[in-house]
C-alpha cells in the first residue's frame, strides 16, 4: 500500500490542532479505498529544486527571539522567524471536527454550515467520502472565524496543566496566532520568487491509475457508466502511458477523471515548500478580504499560475483555504 501524505490518515488526532478527536477517525469506513491509492504521479527529480526553501524544522527556531521552538498541526515551516503555512488546503473532515468541538462546548454550530447552494454536489460536505476534500460553500468570516478558534484551541492545550504557564502574563506563556495568509506570504509558499509561472519546471507526469479505484472515481467524476466499465477503461488508459498536468485544473482528460468537485487534499505532488494544491483545486481566500489565489478545479491551467489572482464576493464551490500560524513568547524580554 502506498504511504500516505503526512496529515491525510485521520487517526487519532485532529491534524490542524493536534488535539484528540471527539469521535476518533470521525466514523470513516474503514474498507473505504484510501483517496492517495487513486492516482501515481511519477515526477522526475529534475523537477525538484529546494534552493529557496527554508532548510531546517521547528527546533531551530530555539534562537529566534520571542520564537517558540513548537511545530504547528499540518503545518510546514516557511520562514526562519518561526511562520508555518498549512500543507494543505483546510478539509471537510477538520470543519466537522471544528463543529463537534464548538457542539461539545454547548455553542450553535448554524452559522457555521457551508452554503447548501454553493456546494459542487449536494452531499460534498455530508458525505465521508469527501472527509479529505477541501472545504468550500463558506464565506469569509466563517474563514476567518475558524482561524481564530483554531489559534486559541492550540494555544489552550499548549498551556494547559502546566502551573507556570496558568499566568497568561508568564514569560513561558506560548501565544498563537492563526490566520489567512496574506498575498506575499502565500506567493513565498508558491515560490513566486523564482520567476516561473508555476513556481516550478514541471507541471506535468507521467501518471499511472488505479483499476481498482474504479468506484472511487465514478462516484468522483459523476459518470453513468458501470464500474466494470471504467475499471477496462483505465486499464486501457494507463497502457498508453499518458502524462497529465498535476495541477488540479480544467484539462482535456478521460471521462472518468474529470471532476464535479475539488480533488483529495493530497492527490498531486506536493511542491519543493512540500505544500499541496496552492495551484489549483480550489483559489484560496488571502487575509485581503474579497481575494482568492491560485485558481481552481473549473479553470484551465493559464489560470491557475503564481500570478493568477481571483475574486469573490461571497461563499463559492471553487473557493477554499489554508491558515499561516506562528507560535511565540510574547513576554519574554
């Protein structure tokens, strides 16, 4: 079996705030194929180059001043002053586990419901088969809403039973901050820096499907046809050895990989930040309120550049998002 992305096995804990799920794998069948045993990309390492890449991991930020030396959940390190970007878009399953701990505190989780009419699908959101799917039907303020609880809920169990630290004015006492990124932050994680269009030699590879995930992507693309069928169809397909672009965009493609929805918040090659989808899939909400980056799923690939930028002006199925966070000391001298 294939090795899973770092945050997509559910587990036992919540992948953007670390903390215990309420209900452990949020009730996710287990004989369910597995999203990252769908597609195989086989990038070539000529497409990797990490010479902008922030080298090193959270323990070395032990010298930075005010900095906490405290890895962030799902997040990747993207500057030396101790700045982490989520490697991923946001997903379905981390708004349920948002909502069932508001739930447990006794708070309305009304106003946290993504936009039934701005769903790709009717049942995008209800259905665990989209558990790893980003979150989108939701609006700026519900982004922004969650980024802050998010900040606190990591900063309360960073805190908790530990005497020294009760004191919020203690020089121990670990501060988090959460949010949307803003449009420079996401373009250093884009690797705008370098001058390409796509922040990267490649945008394609070769790619080999899997037959078995035939009922994945029936259910996935929204066909008609039998299983049996596109299980022969994709076996005929990947004795062509074809080569696709691994950004999730508007592409001409078999019928059985075109998508009525976003992708699987891991399904391509990360990038050399190893951040997943910051083109395409979904545009992505910037701090700027009303701006969106990267492009999405219904776009052709010209749109979904380092450059590309959108907007919006309420909740959409194409738009999305992923926090920046940072962990310090704000009161130590």
């Amino acid at each position: 079996m294939t090795v899973p992305p770092s945050s997509s096995y559910p587990g036992l804990y919540s992948t953007t705030t670390g903390l215990q799920n309420l209900s452990p794998e949020m009730n996710r069948r287990s004989s369910d194929l597995r999203d990252y045993n769908v597609l195989s990309y086989q990038l070539a390492s000529t497409c990797k180059d990490t010479s902008q890449v922030v080298k090193g991991d959270w323990s070395a930020l032990k010298s930075v001043p005010h900095a906490a030396p405290i890895g962030m959940p799902g997040c990747l390190l993207l500057t030396k002053d101790g700045l982490g970007i989520d490697e991923s878009e946001v997903p379905n399953i981390e708004w349920k586990r948002y909502q069932l701990r508001l739930a447990a505190l006794g708070r309305s989780i009304a106003d946290t419901q993504p936009a039934a009419a701005s769903l790709p699908v009717p049942d995008y959101f209800a259905n665990s088969f989209y558990d790893f799917y980003p979150v989108v039907g939701i609006s700026y303020e519900q982004a922004i809403a969650f980024c802050q609880w998010r900040g606190q809920a990591i900063e309360e169990a960073l805190n908790k039973g530990k005497p020294a630290l009760s004191d919020s004015k203690s020089p121990a006492y670990v501060a988090v901050e959460c949010r949307l990124p803003t449009e420079a932050e996401w373009e250093k994680a884009a690797l705008a820096g370098r001058g390409q269009p796509y922040g990267s030699r490649c945008t394609e590879a070769p790619v080999k499907v899997n037959p078995k995930a035939a009922a994945y992507l029936k259910l996935r693309s929204g066909s008609t046809e039998s299983v049996e069928k596109i299980e022969a169809d994709i076996e005929a397909y990947d004795k062509r050895k074809p080569v696709r672009s691994f950004i999730v965009c508007n592409q001409p493609d078999p019928y059985f990989l075109q998508q009525a929805t976003p992708a699987y918040v891991f399904q391509t090659p990360s990038n050399d930040y190893q951040v997943f989808h910051l083109l395409g899939n979904v545009s992505e909400m910037m701090q700027q309120r009303g701006i969106s980056r990267g492009g999405s799923y219904r776009d052709p690939l010209s749109a979904c550049t380092v450059a590309a930028r959108g907007t919006y002006d309420g909740p959409a199925p194409t738009i999305g998002f992923r926090c920046v966070l940072r962990a310090t000391y704000p009161n130590q001298r």
